[in-house]
C-alpha cells in the first residue's frame, strides 16, 4: 500500500522528535539508531530510510526549526510593517525560542561543531537555505522601500547574516544569566551596530575605497611585476642564443 506524502512526513518528525529526546537522555554517541527506532516505534530499515545517519538527523532538525520560524513569522499580524532592524531581531529570537525546549540538544550540536572534529561546519552550513532567503527578502524589501541603501555585494549580506546567528546561538547555549538576559543585550547591542551600517554610507565607501586601491595600487604592482617577468624571460632567451649560439 502506497504511503502519503502526509503519513511520511508524519513518520519522519516522529522519528527526529525520538531523536532528539534520545540524544538530549544519552548523549549523540550513546544514542544508537536502533534505540530511536524503536522509541518512534518503526522498524530499523524504516529509519533508515528517513535517515542515514545520526548527523542527517541533527540538519532535518535545524531545517525543521527554520521552517517554523518562516511559518511563525508569515502569521505576525503587520510584520511586513517593522523596520528591517525589527524584522532580522525577530527572526532570531523567534528560532532561539523553538530551540529553548531542546536547548541541551542544541548545546551538543554546538559542542560538535566547535569543539570536536565530529560535525563539520560546512556541513551545518548546508542546512541555512530557509534561513538565508528570508534574510535576503528582508533586506530586499528594505531596500525597495528606501530603508536602506543598496549595499555593495548585497548577495552575500544574508549569508553573513548567518554567521552572525550561529555566533548567537554558541554564545546562547552557554548563556547562564536569568532568562538568558546576557543574549538578550548580546543581540540589542550587535543589531544595533549591523542597524547603523546598513543605514550609513560606511559600507559604500569602504567598496569604493577598496575599488580605488585595487585599480590603482595593486593592478599597477601586478603590471610592473608582469613587465619585469616578461624583461626576464627575454633576457634568459637571449642569453640561451649566446650561449648555444
């Protein structure tokens, strides 16, 4: 009997759910596969079939959490309304608050990434796609609508805008203030630098002052360094004829 597209992704976010509850009791080491089959209560091939490995289980569930901040955030009465400022910080404290139930599952992920060699960080980067283009679509919109100017290498703001959330979320995990307070000015007080730059013309003159230096000091050395090789090796031929001559 065919299964439902509806009934398969029901089976798989039994099985990361068992998962996770599995890893937070146990550890990502000592949690076998086996166990987390039988927890979701399917059989061994089942999972497999859903997952691989452990790890592919870790990516389904940071895309997972993506998905429902996209979600969480498309059901904000007048969102599109918010400054871009409004609407980035948002979106952050949004995914810390989906991952604060599984926080020590969060903390293992961290500790693979950054402390271990288990967990690779392009790997983890692999899993940003949802959390990437609603970035790019804030800053689109900001930019359509006169907020900010349009920044040079505008494609790669929202990938950078990642790397900002993952040094969030390790700072997060290891946050011990009362309601992790300590965050909480961590992103008031980053944000609002990212706020002032994007709203400056600081980033636009940076470009063009590396554009200036390109162009007119390193392309130079560049040409003067290739004129001397192209003397050399005339020289070197020249000196070959003598020689052989």
């Amino acid at each position: 009997m065919k299964i439902s597209q509806e009934n398969k992704e029901l089976t798989k976010m039994k099985i990361l759910s068992a998962g996770v509850e599995l890893i937070i009791e146990k550890g990502f080491k000592d949690a076998s596969m086996r166990e987390i089959a039988q927890r979701a209560g399917v059989s061994n091939p089942t999972i497999y079939n859903y997952f691989p490995t452990k790890e592919q289980m870790l990516y389904a569930y940071i895309e997972w959490k993506h998905q429902q901040t996209r979600e969480i955030l498309g059901g904000i009465e007048g969102f599109e309304n918010y400054t871009l400022r409004e609407q980035l910080q948002t979106l952050i404290e949004t995914e810390l608050e989906l991952y604060l139930e599984d926080r020590e599952f969060i903390l293992q992920i961290s500790e693979m990434v950054f402390h271990s060699s288990s967990l690779k960080l392009d790997s983890l980067y692999a899993t940003n796609r949802l959390f990437v283009e609603t970035a790019a679509e804030m800053i689109a919109i900001a930019i359509e609508a006169g907020e900010i100017e349009k920044p040079p290498f505008e494609e790669y703001l929202p990938k950078l805008f990642w790397d900002y959330f993952v040094v969030v979320v390790a700072y997060w995990v290891k946050d011990e203030s009362e309601s992790f307070e300590n965050t909480t000015q961590f992103i008031d007080h980053s944000m609002g630098v990212i706020e002032a730059l994007l709203q400056s013309n600081l980033l636009n003159k940076a470009s063009e002052l590396g554009m200036f230096l390109f162009k007119n000091h390193l392309l130079s050395s560049l040409t003067r360094f290739s004129t001397k090789q192209s003397r050399f090796t005339k020289m070197k031929r020249k000196l070959g004829e003598v020689l052989h001559g």
